[in-house]
C-alpha cells in the first residue's frame, strides 16, 4: 500500500499551476513578472489544504503527518522567489528594471518655439548645454528654433510637451538671453542623456554671443549686418559665401580645416605649421561684421562661391 507524504501533492499542483499561469499569460498578453508575483500565494494554499485533507481522511485516532521534504523545499523556494519577486516590486526595481528591458530608441520633433523682436532688443545670447546646434541668420523680426531629438525610452510619448521643456527666453533690457536645458529624465542607475540637434534662428541685424558647452556647433551667417561671438564650443563649422561683408578670426584654436585661413600667430616656440593653439582669420568682401570664435579645439571653414 502506498504511503501518502504531505508535500508531493503540492508540488505537483505548483508545477500545474505555474505551467498555466506562463501558458495563458503568453496568449492573453499578461505581464510575465505580474504573473510571477501573483500566483505563489496560491502554494501556501495548496499546502495547507494538502494537510487538512491528509488529516481528515487518516483513519488514526492519532494521525502522524509524514512529510516529503523534497517537495516542499522546493515548493518553499518556489515560493520564497515569489516573496522576492513582490518585495522588490514594492520596492520599484521590478518596475525600473521592466523599464529597461522595455526601452527603444525613439526621436520626437522639438516643440515649436519663437520670440518675436523689436527694435529695443539689440543682443541675443545663446546658452548650450551640449548638444548638437545649427545657428543661422534670417530677415525675420524673430527669434526662433526647431529640430529633433532623440531618446531612449520605454513610453510611446514625447518627453517634451511644450518649448519651455527645453529652452527659456527671458529680456533683460536690450539683451535676449536664450538658456537651453538638459533633457529632462528620471535619475537612476538605468538612465542614459538623450540626444538633441536643434536650429536656431536669428535675425541678422542684432549683435549674437553664443556660450557653448563643448558642443558642436554649425554657423551659417549668410547676409550677415552685425557680429556673432562663439565661445566655448568644441567643433565649429563656418558657413560663409564669397565676396561678403564679413571677417571670421579664431583665437587659440587647436585645429584649423579649410584653406582660406590666414595664419596670424603660430605657437610660440613651434615651427610655422605645428599643430598646437593658434590665431587666425578670414576676410571676405570688406570684412565690416565679425565672427569672433575662442576656446574651441577645431575650426572649419566652409567657403562657397
């Protein structure tokens, strides 16, 4: 006659159990670490009922439970990760971690933003905090930006809703100061900075001082009517037709690309062409309106005809 051992029971059942809960959770589309959490309650239950049945259908007057230890440590494991799972899950790592394991790389268009000017603003500022920006003179009365940015993340919506999100604008007297923000994001230890390439729009009448932040940063002045200050960023690249009003003067630039520039002062010490900081300019038509570029490592000069 075989002997019943409380414990054989129950693992059976937990393994039923978990086998179901993973089947249907892969056709009904059920989050998988839910599931894991929510089930392992169900083999205390299990056990428990296991020894009540055991206890009332014994025939002793005095019935000696018989265990299999086997089966209820597993069982007891079984269950001891479902109490991880769900402690860790009050604690939010299930959630980060599900965020993670979740996460694309997505791009979004910045939101819109434009500052209409007047006569009383005569300077602009721009503050970067090291992105990718493109900076272009126009005719229009305003300033304005747009372009993309790219995230990694495991929602489906834009991170920014508005333009405030991602720059302000604020008029101090005859100056407009423009001052762009960091991505906003969660801090943790999964988190990564997203990425952003933006176009700013300037008109060209008033006198710009951009601030950089080791950045790239592209200049296209096209008719330019008054000087441009760059200063602090990594990578500049010029944009610059012939025979217009303007003179572009680098000062301790590291690396100089484009063969217009006119050397006019090398490193001290170092023979004519060595690498190391270096002054320099380039005059085109008059030479009226400056761009006056300092403490950027690599200058490119674009000439087109």
């Amino acid at each position: 006659m075989r002997t019943w051992r409380v414990g054989t029971f129950s693992m059976g059942a937990s393994l039923i159990f978990l086998g179901l809960f993973l089947f249907f959770s892969k056709f009904l589309s059920l989050d998988l670490a839910e599931v894991l959490m929510a089930w392992w309650p169900v083999l205390l239950v299990v056990l428990g009922v296991e020894i009540l049945v055991y206890l009332f259908l014994s025939r002793q007057e005095q019935p000696i439970l018989k265990y299999d230890f086997l089966s209820i440590f597993f069982v007891g494991l079984i269950g001891t990760a479902g109490i991880v799972f769900a402690v860790l899950s009050s604690a939010g790592v299930m959630g980060k971690v599900e965020e993670v394991m979740a996460r694309e790389v997505r791009s979004y268009d910045l939101p819109a933003f434009s500052y209409q000017t007047d006569e009383s603003i005569k300077r602009v500022v721009v503050r970067s905090v090291g992105y990718d920006m493109t900076v272009e003179a126009t005719d229009s009365k305003e300033v304005s930006m747009f372009g993309t940015y790219r995230i990694e993340s495991a929602k489906k919506t834009a991170l920014l809703k508005n333009a405030k999100d991602i720059v302000t604008a604020n008029q101090k007297g005859d100056t407009l100061y423009l001052n762009f923000k960091m991505l906003p994001d969660e801090m943790g230890l999964f988190d990564s900075q997203g990425m952003v390439a933006a176009t700013v729009l300037v008109p060209s009448h008033v006198k710009l001082e951009v601030v950089g932040s080791n950045d790239s940063l592209s200049l296209k002045p096209r008719t330019l009517a008054n000087d441009w200050d760059i200063e602090s960023s990594s990578a500049v690249a010029v944009d610059v037709m012939k025979n217009t009003n303007m003179t572009v003067k680098t000062v301790g630039v590291d690396q100089l690309n484009g063969e217009d520039w006119k050397i006019t002062e090398e490193p001290k010490g170092e023979e004519l062409g060595s690498t190391g900081p270096k002054n320099a300019e380039y005059q085109s038509g008059d030479g009226k309106y400056l761009i006056h570029i300092s403490n950027a490592y690599e200058v490119k000069l674009n000439t087109n005809q």
